[in-house]
C-alpha cells in the first residue's frame, strides 16, 4: 500500500498516436501519486484482499475440519462419518474451479468484474453453510458443495486481475497485487486455527461453516455497495487519483473493456506459456501443502486437531509477512530502475519457487522423530514463507504483458494450471497408503520441489515484462493529460 513517505514521482511514458502513419510516438512525463495514504484504490485493493481471503477461508477450513467430521474421538457430540476418501474430498473444489476460468476472464472484460464477484462470492457462501446438511448425505454431498464452490471460486482470479488492471498503478503494482494475492495465505492463517478451535469446542465442527458462509454474505453487501470496476465509474474518486491512476497505466480505464481477444497470439506467446508453466509448478506444491499439511501433521508429528490447525497455519502466516517484504523490495528495484520490469519479475519468483524446492528437498530426506520436529516445522515454514515472492513475480506478470487482457490471460493459465491443483493432493492418495510412514510422504515433498524447480527455470528462460504487440489496449495520450487537473502532474521532461 501507499504512504506518504513513498510519494516518489516517477516517470511515466505517454504515448501519443500519429493517426497519419499509425504510429505511435512517445514522450515522458513526470506524475506525483496523491497527497494521501488512503485513497479510492487502495479501498478496492482492500476488498479485493478480503474477496480472497474469506474465499480461501472457505476452500480451507474442509482441510482441519474434515479431520474433526471423521475422527469421534475430537469432540463426541457430534455427528462424524465414516469416510475413507478424503484427499478425493479435497481435491473435489478444483473439479468445479477449472471450469469457468477462461469465460470469467472474457466476461469480466467485456462487462466488468464487479457484479460477477458479487453473485459468485453470494452462491459461494450459500453452499458453504450447506455442507453440513449435505454431509449426511454421504460423502457426495460434501462433494458436491465443494464443486459448486470451485465454479463460483473459478470467477476470483480472473475478475481481481481484470480489476487491478484499472486500479493498480503500475509503480505501485508489486504491493498492491501481493497485497491483494496475500489475502489468500491470510485467508489459510485465519481458517486453520479458527476452524481447529471451533471443531473441538462446543460449537463443533458444523459452526465453522456457518461462520464462513456468513463472512462471506456480509462481502457481498459491502461490495455492491462501495466497489466499482475502474476509477472511471466510480463516483467519489478526486480529478487527482483518477489521473494518477490512468497517466500510470498509460490506458484508458473506462474504454479497454471492448477490445477484441487476439487468441492466436495469445497462445503463441512464449511469455505466457512461461507463466502458464510456472503457474502448474506453483499450485502443484501450493495446493499438496495446504490440502495436506493437517493429515501429515496429525498422522506423522502426532498433533492433536487444536494444535493441528494452528501449526498448519504458521507457514501461511510467514507467508502473508513476506509478501509485503518481497512487493516492496520487488517495487524498489524496478521503480529505481535497478533492474528492468521482467527482471524484477523474475528474480522475485526465483526466490518464490527455488527456496521452498531447496527446503522441501532437506524435508523430504529428514527423519521425523521426535527430535527433529522442530527442524521438521521450521522447513515447512520456510518453504510456505518464501513462497511469498511469486506474488510479485509470475502473478502480476499477467498484467505486465497484457493490460487489455490480464483477465483471459489469468483465467487461461489459472484453469489449466488447477489441473496440477487436483493431481497433487491425488497422488497423495495414491502414494501415501500408510499416513503414519514418513517414507512415502517424503515422496510427496521430493516431487513437489522437482515440479517448483522446473517451472521457475522456464519462467526465468522465457518469461518477460514488457507489454506485448498484441495488447490491443488504448493508449492514454498526451492530448488526453491536457484535459485533466494539472494538480499531479508536472509538465517536466526527463
């Protein structure tokens, strides 16, 4: 986020069009962000944040509490079930959540995200307070919850980057998108401890679902209130942080929404297939951890449900810490232009994906007696905690290449991508037939660093940061600054 201690000015490129050679050329201008620390975007970013965060909460809390609904030793006074499918009841939110990523994304373009946020996040909640009901019903019932979770959870990733491509400026494009990205790993931190507790007390495991489904109804009300899908429609925005925002971008925020999709070049952009890859890698390790991580800490570290859910959460919390370390040092290096912006990029997801490969490599090769648990817990941390970086790497990297489409782009690398998201916690299923040996989990960390590893080397090989020729975005030009305040911007060339 913004202070006023980092109201740097910074150089923006415009762009002006020369109609008669269909060219265009470009001068330099120097734009100072608004005199405050709190403006009308960074309330967006903030809801944003919390759209992820309450969503996550939701995919989550089914990893602790489904150790309560099958275990009658926890807390007796409430039903359980006698399943033995669990990773396939995890794994059963991407089935849905694959589905609509490239259409959320088309949509969200065309039409704007807000409305869409609003309705998917209302379904959302809805079926979340249902999965009780449905429980007893079998083990299908939950599942089916959970599918229908996974579709409206389908429409966030592609809606929050069709958004942040007209509220993110883009020297404050790091912090605001980890910032919003870090909702995710907050939403866990929240969740797991949160759901544990409620799981052995009195409320009992049902409660947790209650809790979030209510969450998650009052987001809606507050966004359809106060969110709008760009600075051009919003209604209380300043002349000032309007102009700011749109002179950054370098785009016309209230007309991108009609361009065409250039499909061909899109699938034909080796810096996309670099984030498409990375990506894979990313929920691949993402997702076995987290789905996972309560099973192997009550089976292998022999934690109970309480202390089960808020250790889980430790890496997550660590995590959500270092985004905001990583977006800021990220957003330092490029704004003084240390390093370009593809660069920047990349380095931040080296160390996003390199340090949890190397740490979960150590843990897979580590014994888990009990005194190694300590070791045993810091490299779980680790590996989570690092992960922060990709924030600012391949996940804004969207916006980098293609303001126009960063929506479709993210909906076709987080559909395909989610595939991975199922296969991970499913070889767990497969692989790990007795949970107590820590032999076969061992496994499941080697192969989790191997994919962390090869998805971050393609990335550094082909990745980039530049806006590519195919982005059909309309360029903001200097005949456009001439028509706004002057307040924020000095008519100075570098």
């Amino acid at each position: 986020m913004t202070s006023p201690s980092d109201r740097e000015t910074v150089a923006i490129k415009i762009e002006k069009i020369d109609k008669g050679r269909d060219r265009r050329r470009s001068s330099v201008r120097i734009i100072t962000p608004p005199d405050t620390c709190c403006g009308v975007r960074h309330v967006q970013v903030l809801f944003l944040a919390l759209l992820l965060c309450i969503g996550y909460g939701m995919r989550v809390n089914l990893s602790v509490g489904i150790v309560a609904m099958t275990d009658p030793t926890i807390n007796p006074g409430f039903k359980t079930y006698d399943w033995h499918d669990e990773s396939i009841i995890l794994s059963s939110f991407f089935w849905g959540y694959i589905l609509p990523q490239v259409i959320a994304g088309q949509v969200s373009t065309k039409y704007g995200a807000r409305w869409f946020l609003v309705g998917t996040m209302a379904i959302c909640s809805l079926f979340t307070t249902l999965i009780p009901v449905m429980a007893d019903l079998g083990s299908w019932g939950v599942m089916f919850c959970r599918i229908i979770q996974g579709v409206t959870q389908g429409f966030f990733y592609p809606c929050v980057h069709t958004m942040l491509t007209k509220w993110a400026p883009i020297p404050e494009r790091s912090r605001l998108g980890a910032f919003v990205f870090a909702g995710g790993p907050l939403g866990s931190v929240i969740a797991m401890p949160v759901t544990g507790w409620i799981s052995g007390s009195s409320y009992g495991w049902p409660f947790a679902f209650y809790v979030y489904g209510l969450v998650g109804f009052l987001w809606v009300i507050a966004f359809a209130i106060f969110g709008a899908n760009s600075p051009a429609e919003h209604t209380s925005i300043s002349p000032e942080e309007k102009l700011y925002i749109e002179t950054s971008l370098g785009v016309k925020t209230d007309h991108s929404e009609k361009a065409p999709t250039p499909w061909r070049a899109i699938f034909t952009s080796l810096p996309v297939w670099a984030i498409l890859v990375t990506h894979c890698a990313q929920n691949w390790g993402f997702w076995t951890l987290l789905t996972e991580m309560p099973t192997y800490m009550k089976n292998v570290m022999n934690f109970d449900i309480k202390s089960n859910g808020l250790l889980s959460a430790c890496p997550y919390f660590t995590m959500w810490v270092m985004s905001f370390v990583f977006s800021g040092f990220t957003d330092f290096i490029i704004n003084k232009e240390c390093v370009s912006i593809g660069t920047g990029r990349k380095i931040a997801n080296s160390i996003g994906l390199y340090t949890p490969a190397l740490a979960l490599i150590i843990l897979g090769f580590f014994g888990h007696g009990l005194d190694t648990t300590g070791m045993v817990i810091a490299l779980l941390i680790i590996a989570v905690g690092s992960n922060a970086a990709h924030m600012c790497g391949y996940q804004v990297n969207h916006l980098d290449l293609s303001p126009t489409h960063a929506g479709t782009l993210m909906g076709i690398t987080n559909g395909f991508s989610n595939i991975f998201s199922i296969l991970g916690p499913l070889l767990v299923h497969y692989v790990v037939k007795d949970k107590h040996d820590p032999e076969q989990w061992k496994m499941v960390f080697l192969i989790a660093g191997g994919f962390y590893i090869f998805g971050n080397t393609l990335y550094v090989m082909f990745g980039s940061g530049d806006i590519q020729p195919w982005d059909t975005c309309e360029a903001i030009t200097e005949e456009d600054i001439e028509k706004k305040p002057e307040k924020s911007v000095e008519k100075t060339k570098l």
